[in-house]
C-alpha cells in the first residue's frame, strides 16, 4: 500500500506548517548513512518541531541504552500522538499506515512495544502490540509475526490460535511455522502436528539448521528478507528460538523429522 496523505486537521496552522519542514529533515536523515549526521538531522527536526515522531525514533535507534530507547520512543509515541490528534484514533482506525501521517507514530509505538518487551515490562507491551494491530489490521509493518511470538513465549496459545485465525490467508513461513509449533504444543507428536510441520518445512526449509544450531546467526539480522530464503530463516528463528528451546521436546521432535522428511525427498 502506497499510502495517501490526508489533508490537515483543525489546528494552529503554524505548528502543522513547522512539522513539514521538520519531516523534510527526517526524509534527508534517513537517507543519511552515516549515523552522527543522521542524529543531527534527527535533533535539528526536532528543533523546528517538538512534534516530529521520526526523530525521536532515529535518536532511539542510536541510543546507547536500552532504557534511553524506551524513554526516546516514548516521547516519539506522544508527538505522534499530538501530531494526528485524538480523532485519528476514533476516525481512521483500522486505516492506519495507509495514511501515511501515521506511519511516524506507528514506527515509534512499535519500537516502544519492543523495547517494553525487552525490559520485561511484557503485559504492556503486549497491549501495544494489541493495539497497532487494531490501528492497522493490514498489519503493513509485520507486528503480528513479533507479537505472536512473544504470545508464545508467555504461554498465551489461545490468543496465538486467534491471532491465525485472524490472518487465515497469511501462507508464509512465518505463520506456517508458528502453527506447527502451535499444534506441537497442543497435539504432541501426531499426524496432525506433523502435517504443519510438513507445511512449514515446504514453506522455508533452512528454519531447522538455525534453530538446531547447526548454522550460526548473523551479526545484524538481514534488512530486507525473502520468501522461503535464508534472511527469512533467520528472521524466524530469531524471534521465536527461546519458545522452541522452552516446549519441551519440540527441538528434538524437529530434528526427528525434518531429516525424516529429507530422507523422502
């Protein structure tokens, strides 16, 4: 989705016309690689309006703490949030990201919800979770593959099993993946939990060697991830590692039968 941008909303005509010029900034800092330049484009935004959501998601990513990044996208949240409006949560709910003045407030509540999870603050952040999906149910951004597997993690697999119920149509790896962990976790080892875990290998066969250990992660997870390749692989295995090492004899029901299934191939 392209995205279309919605006229302004009521409001000091000034402080819509400082955001814009502020947003020319973050279009420039996010085409910046070199990270100290992108940081002050990041804080002249900021300068020209307190109510720029990128540039506190950009000084976020550079953050040196994991409690700096939460404070920084906090603040990214509550400009974005100030920026849209209250009626954008009541009017263009279920629309978010296709409007493309949302997308700032999107990135920076997603990064909020991460960095929650990642202090262990997980009910909160699975709520924001919750609620991004609400916002946007097109889901442009992935959050549904993040938030079923914190879901996972925290042993919530009724609200997982509604969450693909959700999104019945979503046939990538990813979910087929989670549904075979899923029935596992419910079945054992049956012909019911081996049929998913027959359709997640068709689906991307190199998920086993990273959860196995027998491939090492990278350094940086891959920026842009293909359908049924390695950066998927690794994308997967990474959010969802430590809920595979918690079930109980998942790992080795895996490698029981992916080499199984090798075998007859």
């Amino acid at each position: 989705m392209t995205g279309k941008a919605k006229a302004g909303r009521p409001g000091p005509r000034g402080g819509r016309d400082l955001l814009a010029q502020a947003r020319e900034v973050i279009y420039q800092a996010w085409e910046t690689p070199n990270l100290k330049r992108r940081v002050a484009l990041a804080e002249k935004a900021l300068g020209i309006s307190p109510d720029c959501a990128d540039a506190y998601v950009i000084l976020a990513q550079a953050a040196g703490s994991l409690d700096e990044a939460l404070e920084l996208y906090r603040k990214g949240v509550e400009a974005g949030e100030r920026a849209l409006g209250k009626e954008a949560f009541e009017e263009d709910a279920g629309y978010f990201w296709g409007l493309l003045e949302t997308r700032p407030y999107m990135r920076a509540r997603a990064g909020f919800a991460q960095c929650l999870w990642e202090s262990g603050r997980r009910d909160q952040a699975l709520e924001h979770y919750r609620e991004l999906l609400r916002l946007n149910p097109n889901d442009n951004q992935g959050l549904r593959y993040v938030f079923a597997a914190c879901l996972l993690e925290v042993g919530r697999d009724e609200e997982v099993e509604g969450l693909l119920k959700q999104y019945d149509e979503d046939a990538g790896a990813e979910f087929a993946w989670t549904r075979a962990l899923l029935a596992f976790r419910k079945l054992g080892d049956t012909p019911g939990s081996r049929e998913k875990l027959a359709a997640a290998l068709e689906s991307n066969l190199h998920v086993p060697a990273f959860l196995l250990g027998k491939k090492k992660f990278p350094p940086v997870l891959p920026d842009m991830v293909g359908f049924g390749d390695e950066s998927e692989a690794i994308c997967y295995a990474a959010d969802n590692l430590k809920v595979w090492q918690a079930t109980n004899g998942a790992l080795a029901w895996l490698a029981k039968r992916s080499a199984t299934q090798r075998r007859r191939a």
